[in-house]
C-alpha cells in the first residue's frame, strides 16, 4: 500500500474515532410535558382551598426553581369546554426556557371540563416525539379517566413503541381505588405514581418528577499507547585497547 493510501486510511479512521466519540459524550437534552388536569372537579377544595388554586401555586414555585435550559412543555384538558371529550390542547410546546411561559399558561386555564386523561398523555407522548427521542409525561390529575379510554393500555403501548419512554402519573386527591386506576400508566412505562392530598406532598411529587436527571459524566478519550523508543546498541569501544573492549 502507497505511503497515500496510508495517509488517507489512518486520517479516516481518526474522523470515525472522534465522530464516536462526540456521540457518546454529548447527552441528550431531556424532554418533559406536563399534562395538567383543567376538569371541572378542580373546583373541589382541600383544606378549605380549591384544588386548582394549589396547583397554581404549586407549579409556579417549582418551575421557578428549575434549570434555566429545561426542555419542559404543557398541555391541558377540559380547561375550555363542558362535556367535550376532544379538550385536549398543547399550550407551550417543549423548548428550552419555557419554565415562566407554562405558570402563566396554568394560571389562565379556567377548569371546567372532563378528563380526557389517556388521550392527553397519548398527545403529549407525541409532541415528544417518543418514538425517535427520549421523553417523559408528568400528568397531574384529580379524577379518573372520563372519556372511554384506558390508561392501562395506552402505557403498555407507548413502553413498547417508545425510547425510552416514562410516564409519572400525580394522583391528586384521590382515593386509593381511584389512583390504582390511573397508577398503571405510570407502572406500564417505568414511572412512579404519587399521590398527593396536600400542597405539600403535591411540591415533592412535581420537584420530583420535573427535575431534570444528572447528565452522565464525559467519556474521557482513550490515549493512544506509548511506544518506548528501542534500545540504542552500545556505543563502540573508543580505543583498541584490550581494557576497553566489551566483555
């Protein structure tokens, strides 16, 4: 092989190498929707405060404490129309530095509908993009699927069909029989059901969930072996005397 040859060969494979390794050591941006009940039942008070009061507050003091760079997005159901299964709607789609974006978003929903809850996190998953990235769904909700779907099913879907696909689901204020309708989404894909009865267990469940994971350390690059120079021969004897010679 020419000299050439060898050049391009050995500058090739140096470009895969560092092609490899910038795949490996630059992580993925995380991904998060929130998918935050505006049915009707949010109304209902807890501690003599309605529910949908404390999770104003509540989100507003999480994402205010969230990464600057956050990739976070919000959809809500049953915040526009009665009765209407199809209130489903992506308010902030996910980007970068939406934190302030989303509590305003919250604050404005007004909580008069169903709880299309199955079909919003199928929506989310999508806006996500989970069949292509990795993505994770918080749902907050505070009633059980209203519209004829089963959250059970559509978590064993998006697990198989995902990368790396997580669902975590906030039970809040429900009953124990109400929340194990709902915790198998999060089961299905890996996540955590919480339940929350208070403004207090509702901050740790959202603090929790949102907070995006550590990114893995770099992958320090492998150096390159140290080749030791061989052995110089012994320098040759200076004068012919006999003292001099090697023995």
């Amino acid at each position: 092989m020419s000299k050439t040859l060898l050049r391009f060969a050995a500058s090739s494979l140096a470009l895969a190498c560092a092609v490899s390794a910038q795949a490996q050591t630059t992580p993925i941006t995380p991904r998060t929707m929130i998918v935050m009940d505006g049915s009707g039942s949010m109304w209902g008070q807890i501690d003599g405060v309605p529910k949908l009061e404390i999770a104003r507050s509540v989100v507003g003091e999480v994402l205010a404490g969230m990464a600057p760079d956050a990739t976070l997005g919000l959809i809500g159901y049953g915040h526009r129309r009665r009765g209407d299964c199809s209130d489903i709607e992506v308010m902030v789609e996910p980007a970068a530095g939406t934190a302030g974006q989303i509590s305003q978003a919250v604050n404005a929903m007004r909580f008069q509908g169903r709880t299309p809850l199955t079909d919003a996190v199928r929506r989310a998953a999508e806006a996500l993009r989970y069949s292509e990235d990795p993505a994770t769904v918080v749902l907050v909700t505070d009633g059980i699927e209203t519209c004829e779907a089963d959250p059970c099913a559509l978590g064993r879907e998006l697990d198989a069909s995902g990368v790396n696909f997580t669902a975590h689901v906030v039970g809040f204020g429900l009953s124990a029989e109400e929340g194990a309708q709902v915790a198998c989404l999060a089961e299905e894909t890996g996540g955590q059901y919480f339940q929350a009865d208070d403004a207090a267990a509702l901050t740790r469940a959202l603090t929790q969930t949102l907070a995006a994971p550590a990114a893995a350390p770099a992958v320090e690059p492998v150096p390159a072996p140290v080749v030791e120079p061989a052995a110089a021969p012994p320098a040759p004897c200076p004068c012919p005397r006999p003292a001099c010679r090697p023995r």
